[in-house]
C-alpha cells in the first residue's frame, strides 16, 4: 500500500536572523520568523509526512502555542513525525522538495541539505531531491519578504505497524 504526502510552508523574512534549511544553516542577511527555528523546509516535509499519514499537519502536532517548542530544533520535530510513519510500518520511498526563494542563491547548498535530511530519515541522497527556484522578483518570495517550500513523500508499507 502506497500512500502520498503533500506539504508546504512560508516564513516572513525578517534581518538579523539565522536562515535554516533543511538544518543547514546559510549565511544571509534575513532569516525566516517563527516559533520555531524556522526551517521552512523541514516543516513543509513535516507536513508532507503527516499528510500521507492522515495526521493533520505541523501545528497539529506541535503547535505554535506550546513554549516547549519555541526555538525548537525543526529537524527534532521532523524526527518525530518519521517516527510516526515507521510506528505505522511505513518508510519513505522518496521526497521530492522545492525551495522558493529569490536570494541567497541556493545551489550551493543543496548537496548539504540533502545530506543532512537523509541522515535526518535514515535515508539515502538518492532518495532526495530539492530543487532551489526563484520567483523572477515577484511575489513576497520575489521581493524577498519571504521563503516558501513545498515537499512531496512517497510511503510505501513494510510492515503490520500500530494503525493506517
């Protein structure tokens, strides 16, 4: 049984904050707001991950309200949702991801990236893509007020698990 996830995510940009993707962290003067560290990316591929799943999404799961999650490491909290698939005897075939972004210029980053969400999933590079566009100056991505990311998993189920 194959079952699909689809997410997506969008920070505010604001200076004098860490930019985070992916758990990389990438010089540039802008980093994106949020309760967490801000990853974009992670929370679109948490998303991703509970979607398929059935489970909601992010804020579902680990809500903006909760002080035990301000600051909160994204890649922590991407753990426990791949937690959740493995519990109900699912692993990740592939993910899929895009970061939308007009600066910094991402490709240098990417390899990185991948490496650390593979390690992130118990994951192969092969089984990673994420692809970095801009928005030609357009949009709040354009004009550089924001990022947005989206990701899609595959899931196939290995196992019996606890639930569908």
């Amino acid at each position: 049984m194959y079952r699909i996830g689809q997410g997506y995510d969008l920070h505010r940009l604001e200076a004098g904050r860490p930019l985070i993707l992916g758990g990389i962290t990438i010089p540039h003067e802008k980093g994106c707001v949020a309760h967490s560290d801000g990853d974009a990316l992670a929370h679109a591929i948490t998303d991703a991950l509970l979607g398929a799943l059935c489970l909601g999404d992010i804020g579902a799961l680990f809500p903006d309200t909760d002080p035990n999650y301000a600051g909160a490491n994204s890649l922590d909290l991407l753990r426990e949702a791949h937690a959740l698939v493995t519990a109900r005897g699912y692993a990740i075939v592939n993910l899929d991801t895009t970061i939308v972004a007009q600066r910094p210029k991402l490709r240098p980053y990417v390899d990185s990236i991948r490496q650390a969400l593979a390690a992130t999933l118990s994951l192969s590079v092969e089984q990673i893509s994420v692809k970095a566009k801009t928005k030609e100056h357009v949009g709040p991505e354009g004009r550089e007020e924001a990022i947005s990311t989206q990701a899609i998993v595959l899931l196939l189920r290995e196992s019996g698990g606890t639930q569908d």
